[in-house]
C-alpha cells in the first residue's frame, strides 16, 4: 500500500497529466497499468480522491452526480450554480452523472471534500439508522 | 482360807440361840466378818485386779470414746460434703441452665439470621429476575421497532418506485436544489 505521500505525488500527476491529454480513456488505461504493475489497484478509491482534490487546488471541481433518473439540463445548470456559490474562487466546473435507480429519488453531489446527499435512500437509511 | 472364816463363825452361831438382834436373825459379829472380808477383797482386788481392769475399761472408754468422736466428726464432715456437693450441684445446674438458655439464645439468632440473609437472597433473585425481565421487554420492543422501521423503509421505497417517474424526480430535484440555496 502506498503511503499518502507517494498517493498524492501521484495524484498531482495524473491531475497534470489530466488537464493536457484530450483522451480521457487513453488516460485512464494509462493508469490502470501503472497501478497494476505498482500492485496499486486498493488504492485507487484513495488516488481517485486525491486527484480531486489536487485538481480542485488547480481551479477544476469535479463533482460527482448520482441520481435515480438522467438530469435534465435545467437541473446541471442549477448544480453548477450551487458549486459555483460552494467554490467562488473555481475556474471551472466538471459533472460526472450516475444513473442509480437505487438512491430512488432525488439527487447526491459529491466534490473531494464535500458532499450533499439528498436521496430518498439516504434518508430511508438515516431514519433506520435512528432507530 | 479367809474365805471360810465367815463359814466357820455361822456354823459355830449357828449351833447358839439367837438374842437380842440376833432374833431379827442379823448378826453383828457376822456383818463385822462380812466387811472385814469385803475390805480384805476390796484391797487385794485393787492391789492386784482393780488397776488392770480399770485401766482396761479406760483404754476401752477412751477406744469407744474415740470411736464416738471419729463418728461424730465424720458425720460432721459427711454433713460438710453433702452441702458442698449439693452447693456444687445446683451451681453446676445453674451453670447448665445458662448454657442451655445461651445455646437457645444462639440458635434463635442464628434462625433469625439465616431467615433475613434468605430473604435478602430471595428479594435479589426477584429483583434480578424483574430487571432481566424488563431488560428483555426492552430489547424485544427494540427489535420490533427495527423491524417496524426496515418494513417502513421497505415500504416507502416500494411507492417511491412505483410513483416517482423523471419528470417528479427533476421537479424533486429542482425544489431540492432551492431549499439548500
């Protein structure tokens, strides 16, 4: 397992690496060969966050949505409006969109170090977890 | 032979006739003899006899005296002992008296005793047996209020499913979006 410096030295590579290559897929398989010859691959939910963040210090948000239906536009607009009033000081805005028919309803935005989950199923398993 | 003399002298009076006081048939010459030879007899008896004798009884008076006073001392003395042994007896029943009140005494507390410590066990037994009891109430009202919530849970997901479509969803989403705003 790689220590957290060696992640986040990793993690600002591939965020560099990120913003000049045009091909996300040849990006990514780039990586899953690093990581496999490494004997990496657990760390990847590690790197992936590390990479947020070391892009979100660069200016770039990404933000992660998942929802049980595809977004409509009106509804990305407002997401980036909330980001943009989360993170004033960003030059630019990135949504991932995830289709998960089992959040339910309603909407899960997550950045590298925030999160808003306002989906049916998360408060389902907050009223179970009161109980 | 002074024995005889007496004999003689009656015999030889005997052949005379009585006179005088010798009519009454008492002869003085005969009570002279007589007390001549009671003395006589008197003095050898003392001389030779008497003292033995004498001495005897008084070494005998003296034994039965003696005898008498041991009696007397050793009923005295057994007198003694019998209120002794009788003072010893009622002391010693006294004594067990005591003892046998003291025992009952200690027994009766010790009763007393082991009665409470049973009691105190048996008000913990029931104590405990009401604590563990109310303990699995509780427990079981939690598992049903678990299983209540997870069948609400269930449930609810199951009309959400059923009735949200994209189009509520978005309008969800969108009123969402604006309360967090």
């Amino acid at each position: 397992m790689a220590t957290a410096t060696q992640r986040t030295e990793l993690a600002r590579v591939i965020a560099t690496m990120m913003q000049k290559q045009a091909s996300s897929k040849q990006l990514a398989r780039q990586i899953a060969a690093y990581l496999v010859q490494e004997h990496q691959t657990k760390d990847l939910d590690l790197i992936l966050r590390d990479v947020l963040t070391a892009r979100a210090r660069d200016g770039v948000i990404e933000a992660n949505l998942t929802t049980a239906f595809p977004l409509s536009a009106g509804v990305k607009a407002e997401v980036k409006q909330l980001l943009k009033n989360e993170y004033p000081a960003a030059k630019q805005f990135v949504l991932d969109e995830t289709v998960e028919p089992q959040v339910l309803s309603g909407i899960k935005v997550q950045t590298a170090d925030k999160q808003l989950d306002q989906t049916a199923q998360a408060k389902l398993d907050k009223l179970t977890r009161k109980f | 032979m002074i024995a005889f003399v007496p004999i003689f002298i009656a015999s030889a009076e005997a052949a005379a006739e009585p006179e005088g006081i010798a009519a009454l048939g008492i002869d003085p010459w005969a009570i002279l003899a007589q007390a001549v030879t009671f003395l006589v007899l008197f003095f050898l008896i003392k001389k030779f006899a008497l003292t033995k004798i004498v001495g005897t009884l008084e070494e005998r008076r003296k034994t039965i005296d003696k005898g008498v006073m041991l009696g007397i001392e050793m009923e005295k003395e057994k007198t003694d002992l019998d209120e002794r042994v009788e003072a010893l007896l009622q002391k010693a029943r006294k004594e067990a008296d005591t003892i046998i009140a003291q025992g009952h005494e200690e027994a009766g507390s010790m009763l007393k005793e082991a009665e409470a410590q049973a009691q105190h066990k048996a008000d913990a037994l029931l104590a405990d047996a009401h604590n563990r009891i109310a303990e699995d109430i509780d427990k079981a009202k939690q598992e049903l209020k678990k299983d209540m919530v997870e069948l609400v849970g269930m449930a609810t997901a199951a009309i959400i499913r059923e009735k949200v479509d994209a189009k509520k969803d978005t309008q969800l989403i969108e009123r969402m979006l604006e309360e967090v705003k």
